[in-house]
C-alpha cells in the first residue's frame, strides 16, 4: 500500500458532491463515472468522501478497488463511545484496507470534555488501519483541534504512530505559521479552499498573491505533502457539476504551477 504523497494534488470527490450537505447526504453521482476523467486531468488521486463508497452499491466499490486511485478516505466517523459509532469506525477501516487507500482523514467531536474518550477510540480505531496508512486529523473549526495549541496537545496524546494532520493553508483558525510553529512536520496534508470577505468559495485565481505567499511560506517550513481541492467557486451557488469541475481545474492548474516553481 505505501506510496509516496509527497507534492501530490488530489481531487476531493465531496468538491462535487451536491448533496455533501444535505440532511441524507446521499450520494447524487458515481465517482466511478469521472475517475479516468480526474487521471486525464492531471489529478494524482482522489480524496474519497465516505458516502461515495459506503452508500454504493457492489459494482461501484469493485470499480473503484479496481481503479487503484483512492489515495485518502475522507472520515466523518465519530469517536464518542457506543456500538453504532464502533461499527462506523470498522467499516470506514474496512474501506480503506479494500480500496488501498494509503491515507484516511478523520474529525475529533467538538466537545473538549470529552477529548480522553476521543484519544481512546482513535488509538483502538488505529489498531484497525493498515501499518503504514496516514491517519490524517482535520484540524477543522468546530472541533477539539480547532486551534494549533489544541491540535499539537492533541497529537501529543495520541503519541507515537502514523498521527498527522491536516491544515487549510488559505483558510484556516489562526495564522498559518503558528500550526506550523506548533505541530512542524507532523502537516503532512493540506485542504485547499478559498473564500472572500463574504464566505463565499471563490477560485485561487482571485487571491492569487496571497496563494503565492502561503505556499511559498510552507515550503520555506519544510512542507512537502499533498494537498486536495476541497471545495471551488460555485459551492453552495451553482451546484452544476460541470462548471464546478472548470473551476477545480483552473485551480488545479495555478495550484500545481505555483507549487512547482519552487521544487523541493
């Protein structure tokens, strides 16, 4: 399964996903349809939402076991206690072994009480997962890792093992350089988004200095990871699939031009 992820730019299958938000969150396409289109494209991989596989059928999930190109399994699992969050997490494990996936991404819940019953269940959860894959923790707001100092103590408590995590390097809670001050090389992934002064998704092309600036800051930081295009312009707005994927594209491009010009 190990695989290089170094400097590596997926596609996350939820950036086209009308319903990721939805109260079902039901799949509305098959990822099977576009994943030649995505190599054709220039994608290394895919950063697979959950419900992509879990709520497919049998002949989605042997297309995309055969398709070799799952590199991350994106987890919603939670890691309170309880039966039915148990069985989340051995199917999710489960998935990533059948898929080869090399990495899996995961959220801690957002109550910070409850953050030694979160520890517990990622450690057991880990024992499930493949030696070498990347259990990858989304330091996203509304979380226990919301923040660097949470993130880094967070890490320290899970200890020694494949424990990484995730930032949004032009959206993100703080100043991009103190998760790097704080967790250093333990950022191996990064969630590529972009929004302007209103909330809105909008293409890299608009803030494109400030793309320019934060990528050249994390390679001076030693970064050297893989990033996935999570969301675009017309997220929320225009849910068109078509225009979507144009938008990801043109990101996928400045993104990969402006992370080569400065090669490790």
């Amino acid at each position: 399964m190990a695989q290089s992820y170094e400097n590596k730019l997926y596609i996350g299958t939820i950036l086209l996903e009308r319903n990721r938000w939805a109260a079902e969150r039901k799949p509305s396409y098959a990822v099977s349809d576009w994943q030649e289109r995505f190599c054709e494209d220039g994608f290394d991989g895919m950063e697979l939402w959950e419900n992509h596989a879990l709520l497919a059928d049998e002949r989605e999930l042997s297309a995309l076991e055969a398709s070799g190109r799952v590199a991350i399994v994106n987890s919603y699992t939670g890691f309170e206690d309880g039966d039915e969050a148990e069985r989340k997490r051995e199917a999710i494990a489960a998935l990533v072994k059948r898929l080869r996936a090399s990495a899996v991404k995961f959220n801690l819940g957002a109550d910070l009480a409850q953050l030694p019953v979160y520890i517990a269940n990622v450690k057991r959860w880990a024992e499930l997962l493949p030696a070498d894959c990347r259990i990858l923790c989304e330091c996203h707001p509304g979380t226990a890792a919301e923040h660097p100092d949470a993130a880094a103590e967070m890490l320290r408590r899970l200890g020694d093992g494949p424990f990484q995590a995730i930032v949004h390097p032009f959206y993100c809670m703080g100043e991009l350089e103190d998760w790097f001050k704080k967790l250093g090389s333990a950022i191996t992934h990064a969630h590529v988004q972009l929004r302007d002064e209103d909330n809105r998704f909008i293409r890299l092309s608009h803030r494109l200095e400030l793309v320019k600036d934060r990528l050249a800051w994390m390679r001076r930081m030693g970064f050297r990871g893989s990033f996935t295009l999570e969301f675009t312009e017309g997220v929320r707005v225009n849910e068109d699939r078509e225009t979507l994927y144009e938008s990801a594209l043109e990101d996928l491009q400045n993104l990969r031009n402006i992370w080569s010009e400065n090669p490790s």
